[in-house]
C-alpha cells in the first residue's frame, strides 16, 4: 500500500516531479556493485555478528518500516544498535530532559542517545551497521545512491516535496550523508534531497560514492 496516497490523498508521481535519469542502468549497476561488495562484506558482517552475540543476546538484526520508491513501505535492515526496549528508553528520556525533546523534533537525532549500545555506537559512527542493507539493495527496495529512507511519520515533514523523495528508491547513502550528516537538520536534508532527484546523473552518483569513503573515514557528522 502506497503511504503516499494513504495519508496525504496524493500520488507520489506527480507529473511535475522531476525524475531522475537513468532508470535500469542505476538499478544494473546497483545489483552488480552491491553483490560484489557483499562478497568483501559477508566476513566483517559475520564478526559482528559474534560480537553481538556474545555481548548482548538480542536480535542480530534490526528491520523497521521505512517509505520507499512510490511510497511503498519496505523492511530497511540494519544490525542493531539500540537496546531491545529502545521505544521506552526513548520515551523516558523526552519526558525527563525537555532540551532533548526539541533535539529531538528539529532533526530525529540525539547527541547524546540513551537507547544506543557501546558496540552500536561504534557500527554507527563507522557506517556499518548499514551493511545489511546491500540485501535491499539487491532486492530492489533501495539503491546504493539515493534519499535517506524515512518512516512513516516523517512523511509530512516533506510536505509538497514527497513526491521528489518518492520519485526513486531510497539510497545506502546519497547527498545528505555526504554534506554534514547529523550536522544538517531536517529542512536541509528535505531541500538536500529534492537537490538530489532534480540533478540526477550517474556521474554524480559516483561522486557522492567516493565522497562516501572519505565521510566514514572521518567521521564527519557521525553520532
């Protein structure tokens, strides 16, 4: 079912959204590069794994709903970071810290996060605990290149801009990640991504790849 159409009364492909070029080159090349970079990721995934397990005897991995291309709900995978009661962590620490909370409304983020594990602080400030979403990416729910994937609540913050952000999968990474991260808040990261889906070109994506690289070695806006 498209949220899209569900919550707003609209469609998600407005004939004055501007789409992106390139349509089964992207999603050829997004098959191709994520399959072989599992290859090179299945053994770091596995460590993980072990050490997850064998500090915390939660669920390895972590799906939640997430707005794809069209608006389409879809299972965005991770490993996990948070605890496994992180709803109620979160909850609790809105209502005892009021500086949090507006934090926390400006941009979905917390500096300084209660529901986050010490393993999953580290997957989170190096990127890996997004490795398991090369498998939606070879499913065909993401892209290696693309929108941040948002839920279903943040639709609205999108407001008549959805249709951009809905006009092609949600990527691994994309031209938000790659400007600041955590650093930019939410309207820059919705006009970031409408930026995104105007300017669409594959050169660009290889930019925003390699630009990749040098964000998770540094870190930059990483939390």
């Amino acid at each position: 079912m498209s949220i899209i159409n569900a919550e707003l009364g609209a469609s998600s492909t407005s004939s004055n959204t501007s789409r992106p070029r390139g349509g089964n080159a992207k999603r050829t090349f997004d098959v191709c590069a994520a399959s072989l970079m599992l290859v090179f990721a299945l053994p770091a995934m596995f460590f993980i794994a072990v050490i997850m397990f064998s500090t915390d005897r939660g669920p390895i991995l972590f799906s939640h709903e997430r707005v794809g291309l069209n608006g389409r709900r879809f299972r965005c995978l991770k490993f996990r970071s948070m605890v496994v009661n992180s709803q109620e962590a979160l909850r609790k620490y809105l209502e005892d810290f009021p500086q949090a909370r507006a934090e926390w409304e400006a941009s979905q983020k917390l500096h300084n996060d209660p529901r986050i594990t010490p393993l999953g602080r580290f997957l989170r400030v190096t990127s890996l605990d997004e490795l398991p979403q090369l498998f939606n990416v070879i499913r065909g729910d993401m892209s290696l290149v693309g929108p941040r994937p948002i839920v279903e609540d943040e639709v609205v913050r999108y407001a008549e801009h959805i249709d951009h952000y809905a006009a092609v999968r949600p990527g691994i990474t994309g031209l938000w990640q790659v400007s600041g991260r955590s650093d930019v808040n939410y309207d820059q990261r919705v006009q970031l991504d409408c930026r995104y889906v105007r300017e669409w070109s594959f050169f660009g994506d290889m930019i925003i790849l390699i630009k990749t690289i040098k964000v998770v070695a540094l870190r930059t806006g990483s939390r």
